[in-house]
C-alpha cells in the first residue's frame, strides 16, 4: 500500500464520521433550542426564601429586545460595572442561589460582590436577567 493510497482511505473513512457527528450536533441543538422556546417570562412568588423570587429566564432570541423588567429588590447603588469580582465559595453560592430562582438557561460568567456585601450574578445567553442580586445569606433579592 502505498502512502497516497493510505491517506486517500483514510479521508474517505473521516469524511462521514465527521458528517455523523456535525448531524448529531445539529440535532441536539436544535432540540435544545426548542425547548429553551417553551420557557416562560420571569414571575415574583411569596413562597420560599426570604424574597421568594423565582421564575424562568426569557432565552436568548437573536434581534429581539430585551424587557425591561425588574423583580424584587435592586440595590439602589447598583451600577453596571461596579464592584469586585470574586471566586471560591461565596460565588459559588451565590451562583447556585441565582440559577435555583431563575432556571431555563443562561451561564453565569461572573459573580461581582458588590460594596454593600451583596451579589450581582451576571448571566449571559438570556435575553432576561442578566443580573440577579443575592443577598449576604445567599438569598435571592431581586433580578433585572
């Protein structure tokens, strides 16, 4: 055998394996993608915690707006950029407290302590929220 003849064979043989795996892809986002669709707009609950915010994202929908919604409580100083970013065991809870309120989707890229000793969870890949507040207790207080 020679070696043009090898490496004929094996492009032959990784031509439809990588087309298997590209459809397989395909399939699983696209079921993904439906059903990210099915979810609903966030709601404000009594029930549990001490807020008591849950709700479901709103996914992420290229060219469509973002509502301007906010639930619960927003610190007032809160501005977009400010705090320090923090890692360890205090964002991990604070990040498990966000996603248990607002389930569906996203990924939390960062969790900020802010000056008050709160947390600003940032999500991306939801049209809303984008940010969700936790408190000192690892509760969550508010979302926009």
């Amino acid at each position: 055998m020679t070696l043009k003849h090898t490496i004929l064979s094996r492009r032959k043989l990784t031509t439809p394996i990588a087309a298997g795996a590209t459809a397989i892809a395909l399939a699983i986002s696209g079921a993904a993608i439906a059903d990210a669709g099915s979810s609903t707009a966030a709601s404000s609950s009594t029930k549990g915690g001490s807020a008591g915010i849950t709700g479901r994202v709103i996914p992420f929908h290229r060219g469509k707006t973002s509502p301007a919604t906010v639930v619960g409580k927003v610190p007032a100083s809160w501005r977009a950029g400010s705090g320090t970013l923090v890692s360890g065991t205090a964002a991990k809870k604070a990040k498990a407290a966000a996603l248990a309120a607002f389930t569906g989707g996203g990924t939390v890229n960062r969790v900020v302590l802010l000056s008050n000793g709160e947390y600003n969870v940032h999500i991306i890949g939801v049209n809303w929220p984008h940010h969700v507040f936790v408190s000192k207790n690892f509760k969550v207080l508010g979302a926009e």
